[in-house]
C-alpha cells in the first residue's frame, strides 16, 4: 500500500471494495466550556449541528483520530481526554450506494486550549450551547451527547 493510499484511505477502500459494506472506525470529542456548554459546529452545506470528529485513516488509533479531527475542524488542540463510550450503528445504506457499520468512539475532552475557529470546509460555524438550548443534532454520537450531557446537569 502506498503513502497517498494511506493517507486517503476511505476512498482507497471503496476503489477496492465498491459500495459492499464495511466496518468503519471514527471518533468524537465533546468539548465543555468552563460554563459546561458543549462545543457544536454546524455543517456545511446542512443546518444541522454535530460534534468535532470523524473516521480513523488507516492504523490511527480513535483517539488519535478525534485529537486531528478536533484541531483540524475547531482549531483547538486537545491536551487530555477520557473515553466515555463506543457507540454501535446498525447497518446503513449511504445516500452514495456505499453500506457501512459504524463504530465510534466518544471522548471528553476535559483539557484543551486555543480559540474555536471553523475550517470552513466541513463545519461553517462553530458555537457553544447550553444543554437546554442545543440546536438540531446530527448523528448517533450528538443525540448520545445530549442525553449525557442531560443526565450530568441533573436535568433527566
């Protein structure tokens, strides 16, 4: 396998496998504010919300996945974080034809540091929202945030 497959590696796999389902690997990071806001970016090209994160490349470890995926969508660099869950996805049918089981990891992000700035590419805007005013979620991992952070705030 070359370099440039491993760095691009989901559509690498496709060329190989097709649409035929397949396992694929991602993670998330729920950022809290001092406040205990989360840190949500609203995706491009939809009005819906989720959070940072997304797939493993090849060999990347999940949280070495959501830690790139944090810097690269909000700018921030992740210092310490703990792993809250592994969520499962049944089997879905992409819009593209593609099928995939999902696995993704959730992490809290409990030490960060920098300024939320979006890339502009995957997220638009980036905002932190208090658990009564989450805006519209997107995904499995967004939905299981709110209902964490529900039952953190006593609220549930």
């Amino acid at each position: 396998m070359t370099t440039d497959a491993v760095q691009d590696y989901i559509p690498y796999l496709r060329r190989m496998v097709g649409t035929s389902p397949v396992n694929l690997m991602g993670a998330v990071g729920i950022i809290l504010n001092d406040g205990g806001d989360v840190l949500l970016q609203r995706l491009a090209g939809r009005d819906v919300w989720g959070l940072p994160g997304g797939l493993c490349e090849l060999g990347e470890p999940p949280q070495q996945t959501m830690t790139r995926e944090v810097r690269e969508e909000t700018g921030l660099d992740v210092l310490e974080s703990q792993l809250l869950e592994l969520l499962v996805t049944p089997h879905r049918q992409l819009p593209n034809g593609d099928e995939a089981y999902f696995y993704t990891a959730v992490y809290h992000v409990t030490h960060w540091q920098g300024t939320p700035v979006p890339d502009s590419v995957e997220g638009i805007e980036l905002a932190f929202f208090g658990v009564e005013g989450l805006p519209a979620l997107r995904g499995q991992p967004a939905h299981w945030t709110a209902n964490w952070l529900l039952a953190r705030s006593g609220t549930r």
